[in-house]
C-alpha cells in the first residue's frame, strides 16, 4: 500500500495534499513558503485532515501551467483517486492568476473527486463558497492584471527616465538599487566588449575575426560559454552601449543615467561598417598591397595556398601568382587571376529583380515565423480534439461494447481528462515571436549588387575583407579556372537551396542569366 510523505500509510482517512507556491527568488528568500506550510498544516489539523503530500512551487508564475509542482501534484491526485480528498492552499493566487487556469484546474480535480480549500478564504462546495470561489477567482484576475498594468506603466515611467530595468547586458552589470545609474560597467567583460567595438569600427576586421579575438582574450557569456555569431551581431546593434535607452515595446528612445560603455562615435562608425556605407582608409596591411588573393586562392592541385612575387622580364618587372616550389602547376599574372576572380564575383552578383527576391525571400521567412504561432494554436486544437475522441472511445468501450472493466476505464479516463486540462490550458496561453530582418536587408541592398565592383575599387584590406565575405573557406584554382563548387557565403547557400516557390518567381520576374549562375556556384553548399 502507498505511503505517504510521514511514512504512513493511505488508509480511508480524510486526505489533504497542500500546494504552496512563491512567484519570486525574493519571496523564496524571504521564506514565505514555510509560513504557507504552517498555516496549511494547522488548517489541516483543525479541519481534522491528514496531510498526505506537500508541493512546494518556488520561483514559478501563477500564469502558466509549466509548473513543476502542479504537474506532481495532478499526477499525485490522479494515482492516489479516492485517497485524495481536498487540495489545501493559502490563497486562491497561490492556485491560479488567471480565472480561466483555476476553474480549469478546479474541474479536472472536481472530476477526481477532489475539492479545494484556502486557508484564508472562505470557500467550500455549498452554492455561497462556490460563489465566493468565483468572485475570488475573479478578483485575483483582476488583482493580476492591474499590478501587470502597474509594473508595466512603472517600467515605462522608468525607462523614460532613462533607466535600464532589465537584465544588463553583457558588458554591463545591473547596479544595486539604492545607486543613482541603473547600470554600472563589469570590470571583467566591459573592456572586452569595449574593444570588441573598437576594433570592429576600424574597418580592418571581419566580423567574424572581431568575434574570435574577442574569444581568444576570454570574452564568455555570463554562463561561461562561447558568444555565438548571432548574439555578438545582435549586442553590436544594440545602442544601449552607447548610452541610448531604446524600448520599442515601450515606445521609448533616451539617453541613459549610464555611463555609456562605447564612445557614441565608435559605435556608429561600428554600425556603418556593419552595413557596408563606409570602406575605412589606412587598415593593417595583412599581406603585400600587390598581392590580395595571396594566401586566399588555393593550388587545386596540391591544395596550398598560392603565393605572389615580381619577375623580371625583358621589359620591366611583372607580378605572378605562382604555387610553392614544389608544386607549380599554377603560374598565372595577378592582372589574369584577379580580373578571373573579379568575374567569379560578378556571377555571385544578382540582378535588380533577384534582389527583390532576396528581399521577398527574407519578408517570406518572418511571415513563416509568425505564422508559426498560429501554427502551434492549430496544433493544440488538435491535440485537444484527439484526446477527447481518445475519451468519447473509451467511454464507448466502458457503456457500450462493455470490453474494459471499471478499474481500467477509471485510470484512463483520468489521465486522459488530465491531459485534456493541461492541453486546454497550453491552447489558451500560447504567443506569437517576431523576427527583425533590417541587418540581413541592409547587406543585401547595400553590398551583394556591387560585389564585384567594390573588390575591385577597394584598398587591399577591403578586398581580402570582401573576399573571405563571399568566399568564407578561400577557392581553389586549377591553372585555368575557379573551383565551381567553392564554398559561398550563408546567404547565397540558403538562397541556392531554394526551391518550388523561388524558381517561379525567378521565371516571372525575368532574372538574368548571372543569378541563374548563383544558384550554380553556391550549390556546394
């Protein structure tokens, strides 16, 4: 026979099982929590039931059902039917915030043939508590909603002041409350990040090698792991590090109480190298100005980069790309493999009406996202209907056809009606995400149309930039031609992989043959 949490066993005592619950680390420090369980207990005690199991439910929302300990304390109720007879809380807001979620939770235990009862509240099974219960519940709506409407006009109020009233980011560090900044520089991550910004505003780096300098100097989140290219693109978009205030939810744009973490100057000309506006004089010269592709093309042959020099001819002297000494299948003048190079890069170049298939593209993607949440809707409305055919049928299989016994019927059917609730509840509570797309549509629009062009005009810098761009892995060259299925840019590869919808719009709006190519040489990927 089961046991209960004290080590007795589950007789045909009045059991109660007692559900306590804080919202907050701070209302779990400041133990609300025991003072919940001793007054459930003494309410127990008076009311002559024995406590069968306690649920403790720290740090959790009232809001969700994502609750570890309800989700225990369902199963409990359902495996222990019949042993189980009321549910003991504090408050009704301990329960359930939402109207919806408590009478939700209160039927499916209803079923189970289990009542719920608050130390504080009168509420019981007469037709006065049920009235009660629900003007409770209802007020506890209200009270939910209201400090929602409180906190976020307070949120609002604050950040229009100029104070940052979220998690800080990285870099930063959140202040104590008493401080007259919201947020103070972290002595370990802010320099990081500071540098992190310089460096990128030179124009003399790839994003991606900003990113592993960054890491290689032991710039880590704040859980210790690796910043991933997504989140380091989002942190140096963000003008927060450069003292702005900016909550569109809000609908607010100020200057912070902060100390900005990068100089506003830094930061835009930050911005501008990440949009393509701006090709920065003087950079580090990496390699020989003469000799851009050096180091970047490989032999196809032996698969070592090829190198350059100068040759002294009958005339003059004359530049060469060459493989190493023990190789030299590839000999070829820089004039010959740089304007081959500059036409590789103009059949990656796409035509007006291929940009507005990117952008279409781009567009496509957000509205998937967003339809996605409908998506999940659909899918719980048919999570739910399948579960109460799954209960019609077992109902048919009980009164009907009479092929399952009571004992069996009553298990199933409670696990089913348990699913069902939960079920209901997730379809109620479902959210829609968003997607922002201006930085992929700022570099479509402002570099892919004048690739080649732009290699060809810039300082050496800016073509080996360009060039480790749209060719992240180098490409190898055989003496007479590129290497067809060299690795492309992310960008080019998802587009290439496109199919269906794209080639007709592709058809109708006329491409010409250069994007055809593009879908040839980013194929490889």
């Amino acid at each position: 026979m089961p046991a209960t949490c004290d080590g007795a066993t589950l007789t045909d005592m009045v059991g109660a099982v007692i559900y306590v619950r804080v919202s907050t680390k701070e209302q779990t420090e400041n133990l609300s929590l025991p003072t919940q369980v001793r007054a459930c207990e003494d309410y127990c005690r008076r009311q002559g039931y024995e406590v069968l199991e306690r649920f403790h439910e720290e740090g959790e929302s009232a809001k969700t059902t994502d609750r570890t300990q309800l989700q225990a304390l369902l199963t409990f109720c359902r495996t222990h039917k019949g042993k189980v007879h009321f549910v003991v809380v504090y408050n009704l807001t301990r329960f359930a915030r939402e109207k919806y979620d408590h009478f939700a939770l209160r039927a499916h235990l209803k079923s189970l043939g289990i009542s719920l009862r608050s130390v504080t509240e009168p509420i019981d099974d007469t037709s006065t508590g049920k009235l009660m219960e629900g003007v409770l519940a209802a007020f506890a709506q209200f009270d939910n909603d209201v400090r929602s409407e409180r906190t976020r006009a307070g949120m609002r109020a604050a950040l229009e002041l100029g104070r940052w009233t979220f998690p800080a980011p990285l870099g930063y560090l959140n202040a104590p409350k008493w401080s007259t900044t919201s947020l103070v520089h972290d002595p370990d991550r802010g320099p990081l990040v500071r540098r992190a910004f310089e460096e990128l505003a030179t124009g003399q780096y790839t994003k991606q090698e900003v990113i592993a300098r960054a890491t290689e100097a032991g710039l880590r989140s704040r859980k210790g792991l690796r910043i991933s290219p997504q989140s380091f693109g989002q942190m140096v978009r963000n003008p927060i590090y450069a003292g702005k205030v900016e909550s569109p939810d809000y609908g607010v744009s100020t200057r912070g109480d902060f100390e900005p973490l990068v100089e506003e100057a830094t930061f835009y000309r930050a911005q501008a190298v990440l949009d393509g506006r701006v090709v920065v004089a003087g950079p580090r010269q990496r390699n020989h100005p003469d000799f851009p592709l050096r180091g970047f093309v490989r032999c196809e042959t032996c698969g070592r980069p090829l190198t350059g020099s100068w040759s002294k001819g009958r005339n003059g002297y004359y530049a060469y790309y060459h493989c190493q000494r023990q190789c030299r299948a590839v000999n070829i003048s820089k004039a010959a493999l740089e304007g081959a190079f500059a036409d590789e890069l103009a059949l990656l170049q796409p035509s007006a009406g291929y940009m507005r298939l990117v952008a279409d593209r781009i567009l496509y993607v957000w509205e998937q996202r967003r339809a996605e949440a409908k998506d999940r809707t659909a899918e719980q409305d048919r999570r739910v209907k399948a579960i109460q055919q799954k209960l019609d049928r077992l109902d048919d299989a009980f009164l009907f056809a009479q092929s399952i016994d009571r004992t069996s019927y009553e298990r199933q059917r409670d696990r089913l009606r348990e699913e069902l609730t939960l079920g209901q509840i997730d379809h109620h509570a479902d959210a829609t995400d968003e997607l922002d797309v201006q930085g992929i549509l700022a570099f479509a629009e402002r570099i892919l149309p004048r690739a080649s062009d732009l290699w060809v005009q810039a300082s050496l810098d800016y073509k080996q930039r360009l060039q480790a761009l749209f060719f992240p892995e180098g490409i190898a060259y055989d003496g007479n031609r590129f290497n067809r299925t060299a690795v492309t840019a992310p960008l080019f590869s998802y587009l290439a992989r496109s199919e269906g919808a794209e080639e007709k719009v592709v058809s109708r709006e006329g491409i010409e043959p250069s994007t055809r190519r593009l879908r040839v040489c980013c194929s490889a990927n």
